[in-house]
C-alpha cells in the first residue's frame, strides 16, 4: 500500500510539472498587442549586445477562457545591437519574455509605436476639467490623437468613428494599419485590443525628436530598430531612452530564442 501511494504521489508530480511546462510555454495569440514601458534608461553609449532590458506591462491582456495577462508583469528582452557614430545612432532590442507570476510566456513582436513619458503622461490629463468634474465625464486625449470620453465611454479616432471603449486601465480599440504608415502588414486582431494610452491606429515616434522606429527585416525575429539622426553630421549621436518610455507592441508568429 505504502508503495502505490508513492507511486500515486509522484505520478501527480510529474502531471503538475507537464501542465505546468505546457502552461508556460503557452504562446500569445499572434496580433495581440501588449503595451509595455521602460523599468531602466537606456542610453546607445553606455550599452552593449547581449545587455538585458526591463520592462512592465501598463495594462491587462485578454486572453482566451476569461484569461488574461495582469497589468505590472515583469517583461524581459535584451540589447541586440548598438551602432553609435557622427550624425546617426542606432540602438537594436528584443522583448522575449513576459513573466507574470510562476508563468513564462516566451514572445515575438514588432513595435508599432513609441512615446516618450511626457507624451505618455500627458494622455492621461483630461481636456475638459472644470471643478465638480466627475471622473465619468472626463475627456482625455490618446497618444495618437483618439478621443475617450470619460470612464466606461467610447473612444473616438479623429474622423468621429467609434473604434472602442474606455476600460480599467485603459481603453480596449480595434487596431488600424494607417494606410503608407511602417504599420502596414503588421498583424491585426480580430477581438479588441489593450493599448493603454495609445490611439487605435498609434503608429511610429511620439515625444522624440529625430528618432525613427522600424523593426528589422534581415536581422532575427522579433527586434525593434531605433535610430537618431543629428542635424549636423559632425554631431555625434546617441539613442537615449529614458525610464517611463512607453513601446506599443505586436505580437507576431515566430517565437524569439529565450534569453539565457
């Protein structure tokens, strides 16, 4: 008897552990956006390939089965390139894991857009305060210009059209591909989507001046581009980030390899 119990308990051992090992390697439905924002600076000059990048993500993720991914999960990625020189700095990452509590979710994703902590924090101020305001009735203004109306209000894009509706956290919007915008081709979502402070068609730089965003197409999957160019080119340029910065993230279909 005492043998089978042993045996029973290690049975339901090595069961835990598969559905735990199956659970964490759970991919993210490809389209899904995360929005997720700098938890360091980071700054071209002082980086090197390889160097681990923090950051967090701003607002829940639905998920299938009434799952979701919490606001405040540790999002972790890496350093893949860094080009610095007169007139142009290039600075290359990767986000490939999302930890939240004992789950890993291994991810690939392109970036749509970025914004930096002004713009970010300036999103959330409402347009419309006057003393006696309820929060219901405060309109604010998204990075990328859609219009929320208030807590549990719509959200309007800038030609009027309804494209989704204030949540906790943030606002659930159908993602757009502005026509001739780098967004064009990326992956879209059927269901509505958690992007924050972000307009539903968000897409490239906010806040920066001379930065552009793109995602590499020969380097390996999954890593965001962003370059500064001077002025001048005997200025010498570097890409500076600073904590609080803000990324609008795609999920795509090819898994990035894990950082070791």
């Amino acid at each position: 008897m005492h043998r089978v119990k042993s045996f029973l308990v290690v049975i339901a051992i090595l069961w835990s552990a598969v559905g735990a090992l199956l659970h964490a390697q759970e991919r993210i439905p490809v389209g899904t956006v995360v929005a997720i924002v700098l938890d360091q600076s980071l700054e071209s000059r002082k980086l090197r390939p390889g160097e681990r990048v923090a950051a967090y993500i701003a607002q829940d993720v639905p998920l299938a089965d009434k799952r979701s991914i919490r606001a405040r999960s540790k999002v972790f990625g890496e350093v893949t390139r860094v080009q610095n020189g007169d007139g142009v700095a290039t600075l290359g990452l990767r986000f490939v894991r999302i930890e939240t509590g004992k789950e890993q979710l291994m991810i690939s994703a392109k970036a749509r857009a970025m914004a930096g902590p002004l713009v970010v924090n300036g999103a959330g101020t409402p347009t419309n305060f006057f003393l006696g305001t309820s929060r219901s009735g405060l309109t604010t203004r998204q990075v990328g210009d859609d219009v929320v109306y208030g807590a549990d209000g719509p959200v309007e894009n800038e030609k009027g059209q309804v494209v989704g509706k204030s949540v906790s956290g943030g606002v659930l919007v159908t993602i757009s591909n502005p026509p001739g915008s780098s967004c064009v081709g990326m992956p879209l979502s059927a269901s509505p989507q958690p992007t924050w402070v972000f307009a539903a068609s968000a897409c490239g730089v906010y806040g920066f001046g001379r930065f552009q965003l793109e995602n590499g197409k020969d380097a390996s999957a999954g890593e965001i581009l962003i370059t500064k160019r001077n002025r001048y080119e005997y200025q010498h340029a570097d890409v500076k980030l600073p904590r609080g910065t803000a990324f609008l993230l795609a999920i795509t279909d090819a898994p990035a390899p894990p950082v070791p």
